[in-house]
C-alpha cells in the first residue's frame, strides 16, 4: 500500500504546482526545494481490550521536516485519517496512537491531506508597484 500512497501524493503536489525531487532510496521527498517530506504507514492493531492502537515509527536518519503519517482503518484497507508531524516538535522515535488523542497530538491530524497540498501550492506574487 505504501508505494501507491506515495504515488498518488506526489501526483496531487505535482497537480497543485509543486516541483519535487524523490529519493527512491528512501522515498523521502523535497517540495520546492523548500521542506523535505516523508510518508510512513500507521496500521491498525486492536488490543486484547478491543482498543484500537496505531504505532507510528519517525525516521530520525533521514530527519523529514515534516512526517505525513497515513493512519489506516481498522480493517486495514482505507485512510482513516493523517497526521502531520512537524520534525521541530517530534523528539520521539516511536508514537503510539489511540482512537482519541491528547491536544498536543491531534492538533496535527487532519481528514484530508488538503492542508499539506496546500503547502506545496504555489501562488503567483503580483509585481511591485
């Protein structure tokens, strides 16, 4: 799934004007040359009580100035939502996530990924008068 994510990523930045430059070493992408982007996949695993639990694994080695965290359905199959992770206020490695989060995380979660394409929108700047 991670590589059909990945795709239809940079073909939404592309659509909105976004130049990019992907390492297919380590997929990690440059966005107008301006922020470094990584894309990890949250599976779903349900705990012996029936909790839902996504562990989200930030790559410190290649230090992304932003992780895009896909959190998967339950079933696995689907987007559920996505987490915006911004390399200056991740000091973890690892993040476990629930269903419902504290502020601090789920300040960064969106339903779309619109917000990130907008990032990458750009825009033309009128000449000075």
């Amino acid at each position: 799934m991670h590589p059909k994510i990945v795709a239809d990523v940079i073909d939404k930045l592309r659509q909105v004007g976004g130049a990019l430059i992907s390492d297919s070493g380590t997929d990690l992408l440059r966005v107008n040359g301006e922020f470094t982007a990584a894309l990890v996949i949250a599976r779903c695993r349900q705990t012996h009580s029936g909790a839902f639990r996504w562990l989200i694994r930030l790559d410190a080695g290649l230090s992304p100035d932003i992780t895009v965290a896909v959190r998967m359905s339950t079933n696995n199959e689907t987007p559920l939502d996505y987490y915006l992770l911004p390399k200056l206020d991740m000091t973890f490695e690892k993040l476990m996530l629930a269903e419902e989060n504290a502020v601090s995380l789920d300040t960064y979660r969106f339903d779309t990924l619109d917000f990130f394409f907008g990032m990458a929108r750009r825009a033309r700047i009128a000449g000075a008068a």
